[in-house]
C-alpha cells in the first residue's frame, strides 16, 4: 500500500492519508484564516459577554437607588 496522499475531489488543498484515513489540510493560508476567524469570533464573544455583565451590573445598581429612594408622602390639603 503507498503513502501518497490522496487529493480529496472537490476541496482544494485536503487530501487524505492512506494508513490513517486522516484529512490533512496542505492549504497554509486557508488555516491561517480559520484561525484568525475562530480568534476574531472568540472576542467577539467574550466581548458580548462583558456588556452583557455590565447592563446586568447597571440594572441592579439602578434598582438598588430606586429602592433606597425615600418615598414622597402627599397631604390633603385641609383648606378648600
């Protein structure tokens, strides 16, 4: 049986490793922009989360002025 790689029909640059049955990408510039892709939605995620934290953090920190407001007493005006 040969070690040669066989190209994988219809995708450029994979190919298949015989013994192992493995796909290999040979296509350096096509896993780099994977990576930089997977990076790029990794902060975009981790940034969605900080925000996500903070509008949290602010909710609570508006509730907590509403509650400790002191309450407005309205009279009856005894003159008519």
């Amino acid at each position: 049986m040969s070690n040669e790689m066989l190209k994988v029909e219809g995708e450029e640059g994979l190919f298949r490793d015989p013994s192992s049955k493995a796909i290999i990408n040979k296509n350096k510039k096509a896993w780099i922009n994977h990576k930089l892709r997977r990076k790029s939605e990794r902060e975009k995620n981790e940034k969605i989360q900080s925000l996500e934290n903070d509008v949290a953090e602010l909710k609570e920190l508006v509730k907590q002025l509403i509650d400790s407001k002191p309450k407005k007493r309205t009279t009856k005006s005894t003159e008519e």
